[in-house]
C-alpha cells in the first residue's frame, strides 16, 4: 500500500508507520521495551512487533494506538512475528512457538 511499518532501536521500543511516498512519520508507537531484530508483521487493522523482553505488542494499523501486549514465557524475542488472519505466532528463546488471537 502507501505505508510502510519500521521499528527502530531504543530502549522505548518506538514503531513508525511512515508515507511510502514522502518518508514522512504518519504515527508513532511505543512497547516500552528495546527492540533488537524484531520486524513489525501487518495484520489486515492491526501491525505486530516483538521486543527483546519477551513482549508481544499490537497496535491499531491506521492510528498506531496500542491494542494491547502480551508477555511470552521466558526468552529474549529476537524473531519476527507472522500474521495469518487474527492470529499471531511468536517465537522466543524459550524453544516454543505461540499462537495468539488477537480479539477485537
């Protein structure tokens, strides 16, 4: 489409959706939590991101207001998560992988 969903390193875990014309920063969101490798994974409203920490965030794809969080067992979060219809699949360095659904 027009935009394009970035993470960035920080220790406030920052995620951009920016104009895929201008560059320009449409919204900003915030895990409140760093973010190493993490690619954010879009959702048909939603964009996913994960943080080093363990945490799973979801923000709303248009507005970039949090959806909400979800903390995975033990394990730093490293790999990007992947989206198929309302579910998120995650994986950690705790050896599982998890499926969520995001409910709306």
């Amino acid at each position: 489409g027009s935009r394009i969903y970035v993470a960035g390193l920080g220790d406030k875990g920052k995620l951009m959706c920016l104009d895929a014309v201008t560059g320009k920063e449409i919204w900003a969101g915030y895990t409140g939590s760093t973010i190493y490798d993490s690619s954010p994974a879009i959702g048909e409203d939603f964009v996913v991101i994960g943080s080093v920490g363990s945490l799973l965030s979801a923000f709303n794809k248009a507005t970039g207001n949090a959806l909400g969080s979800y903390r995975l067992r033990d394990g730093h979060f490293l790999a990007s998560p992947a989206v198929k219809g309302n579910r998120i699949f995650a994986g950690t360095f705790n050896d599982r992988v998890t499926a969520l659904r995001l409910e709306r």
